[in-house]
C-alpha cells in the first residue's frame, strides 16, 4: 500500500520521536500499530503515544478522525494533545486515562444507586452535548466506551473512541454505522439520520446501568433489528421493581422511535432524574451486578459473530427493497464507502461450540440476555484497512498498580 500523506497546519515532524518523548511502556499493540504510557521531555507530563505506520493507512479516514478529535476539547471527553509525523510514522499524543471502564468500577463499590446512574449518564450528556453544539456525532456511544479519568473514587466520566465520529454541519448523515444494541431504529432502517442517534444511545447506556441488561435482547439477529426498529422494550419485573418512575421516564424520552420527538441533550440535562432530585438512592448493586457479570462477558467468537449478523441484516434490508446490485455493479455504498465493511474471524467457532454457547448463555425471559453484547461494528468511516478482529490473543494491554487494564482513549486504526 503507498502511504497516507494526512496534511493539517499544527502537525509537528520528527526525525526520532525518543527525543521529544522518554517511552516508559507498552500499553497496546496491534497489526498497524503500538500504544505506549511516554513522558513529554519538556514538560514532565504523561501521555498516550499512539503510533501508527504510513504504509498501512493508504485508504484510511485518519486526517477526518485527527480533525475531529483536534477540534474538542472539554472535561468529559479523551482529548488528542498533540501529533506527530517522521518519515513512517504518525504519532498521536492523547490524554491519558487509566481509571478502568465504567462496569469494572461500578462492580468494584459495594454500592451502587440511581443517584449513582444519574451522575454517571449526567457527565455523558454533558460531553454529547458539547460535541452536538460543535456539530460532531459520535455515532458509537457505548458503555466500553466510557472510562474513568483515574483511580481516585470521584473520578470523572470520560467519553473515548470517536472511530466513527462524523463533523455533519448540515446535520443529515446515510451511511450506516454503530454497535449492534445500541443503534438507534432509523439507522437499521436506512434511514437519513442525525444527532439524534446519539441520545438514543444515551438511553441505552441508562437502561443498561440500571438493571444491567440491554433494553432488546433475541435469540436471532432478526428478531433482534426488528426490536429495535419497532423500539419495543419494556420494564422487566423483578429487575426494575425497585427503579423509580422518573428514571423510566427518562428512558421513554431518549429511548422514543421518532427522532423528532426523542429528547436533544438539552431538554435530557433539564429531566428531574438528570439534574433533580428524584433518582432513588437504594442500593440495587446485587442486582445490578448479577446482569452485568451474565450478560456482558466478553466473547470473541460471538464478537465477530454478532458483526456479521449486523452486515447481513444491512444486506438483507436492501435486497428486500430491490437495491442491491445485480452481477458486475457496484455494491451498495453504505456497506463499501470506503472499504470492507468486516474481516471474518481468523478463528471461528465449530458448529458444536456455537450451539453450547448458545445453550449455555441464552435465558429464560426472566433473566434477559442478548444476542449481540454489543461489541462490534457495522462499517467504520474512520477505518478501511483489512486487519482481524482484536482480541485478548491479539492485543498486549498495560495494567495499572491495582493490576487493571490501562485505557487510551485512542481508537479506531490498530
């Protein structure tokens, strides 16, 4: 592949990065790219140095997602400090953040309330609502990607990975994207979508942290997609018994089928559960913790599993209507606008396995489980590079003093 030339005023060159930066260890590796905790030698301070080769990113959208993330800056959002070029390589220096994922921390506590929820979905709207203003769409929000800043206990909420965030200045987007359950209903239906998507995804995230598991949940991928664009999900008892009305309301109005009639960020920080005093403060961290730990182990076979379902439920939608392309015509432009949606699992599972995972992890209706845990995307703008599927097999992680996994908040081109 020839190299990416990615042209932008405030870019620095470099013939050696080790003479600006002293690199004190890996924090990630992948097929294109290394991840590492370094000290800025001029100011002492820590960063996440993200280094990428030229001759990999030919056909990526890097410059789009560096101008995106160099056009942020706000408390609640990973920020790219700085950049770097030398003659094979791009560097990206990004905010450090190494206090763990949201669902570690809260199973840590011991304690966890509404009060608890509310804070947490308060900083995230906070964050999507700074990002909507300056016309930015994450278009992936999602609860692994919100970390916490650091250790400390009132550690800050911080949004990460904007692989697929867009800049809409018109405010309409086509091109299907996001995290299978936490996709909003007009995007499944090939719908023009907007910033509204978004907030969809904000009650997702606040349905999941209060009851700790997803709002639709199916054996199949039809039936799953077909939940979603009807918005059909309910309240489950015993698990939201003990939830107040307001949060429910609060959902119901992020969580609406119209995007014209879901809430803006605005009108969701103005809801008495967000900045009111009517989240509950009982403890339901049993319960909580019970779902989550059921229903979002992470699985790498139903990972790459779960993405193709969504592709193919994307294909399926246009072949029903007549659009997909006959013999020797171009393929649908949402599904390779910028390159291959997917590469398949370099591992996949034998028929035995999927058939004893599938037993083993679906329940009965009283105990929801879903079929996609949300792990894998429909097609990247920000990334058209063939890589397989990251995995704890493929991707070295630095750990913490507590011994947990360091997050970087860089993304989308491994």
């Amino acid at each position: 592949m020839g190299r990416k030339e990615i042209s932008c005023s405030w870019k620095k060159s470099t013939n050696n990065i080790k003479e600006v930066f002293d690199f004190k260890g890996k924090m990630g590796a992948g097929s294109f790219s290394e991840v590492f905790m370094v000290r800025e030698k001029k100011t002492g301070n820590l960063y996440a140095l993200k280094c990428l080769k030229k001759k990999f990113l030919a056909n990526s959208n890097l410059e789009n997602e560096i101008n995106v993330l160099r056009k942020i800056k706000h408390e609640n959002v990973v920020s790219l400090e700085d950049f770097y070029e030398s003659r094979t390589h791009y560097y990206l220096v990004m905010e450090l953040v190494s206090g763990g994922e949201l669902f570690d921390r809260i199973l840590e506590k011991g304690m966890y309330t509404e009060k608890d929820a509310s804070l947490v979905v308060r900083q995230v709207l906070e964050a999507v609502s700074y990002l909507h203003d300056n016309n930015i769409v994450h278009r992936d929000l999602k609860p692994e990607n919100l970390l916490y800043h650091n250790m400390d206990a009132n550690s800050k909420i911080m949004i990460s990975d904007f692989g697929l965030s867009k800049m809409s200045e018109h405010g309409v987007m086509f091109t299907a994207c996001g995290t299978p359950g936490y996709v909003a209903p007009e995007v499944l239906a090939q719908k023009p979508y907007s910033k509204a998507v978004d907030c969809w995804s904000v009650g997702v995230i606040s349905y999941i942290l209060l009851c700790g598991y997803p709002p639709f949940f199916e054996e199949n991928e039809k039936s799953l997609y077909a939940k979603i664009m009807r918005a059909d999900y309910s309240f489950h008892k015993p698990f939201w018994d003990d939830i107040s009305e307001s949060a429910k309301d609060f959902i119901r109005n992020m969580m609406e089928k119209n995007p014209k009639n879901r809430f803006t960020t605005e009108q969701a920080l103005r809801h008495p559960w967000i900045y009111g005093d009517t989240a509950s403060d009982q403890d339901i961290y049993q319960s909580f913790c019970e779902q989550v730990q059921r229903n979002f182990a992470k699985s790498k076979w139903r990972q790459a599993f779960n993405a193709t379902t969504a592709i193919n439920h994307m294909c399926k939608l246009q072949q029903s209507r007549g659009e997909l392309p006959g013999p020797g015509m171009a393929p649908p432009d949402w599904c390779e606008e910028e390159g291959p949606c997917l590469d398949p699992d370099p591992n996949p599972p034998s028929a035995t396995e999927r058939t004893a995972a599938t037993q083993s992890e679906v329940a009965p209706p009283t105990q929801p489980l879903i079929a996609s845990p949300g792990a894998a995307v429909f097609h990247s703008e920000s990334s058209a590079i063939h890589m397989p599927p990251l995995s704890a097999d493929t991707v070295e992680r630095g750990r913490n003093q507590r011994g947990q996994t360091l997050q970087t908040g860089v993304c989308s081109v491994m």
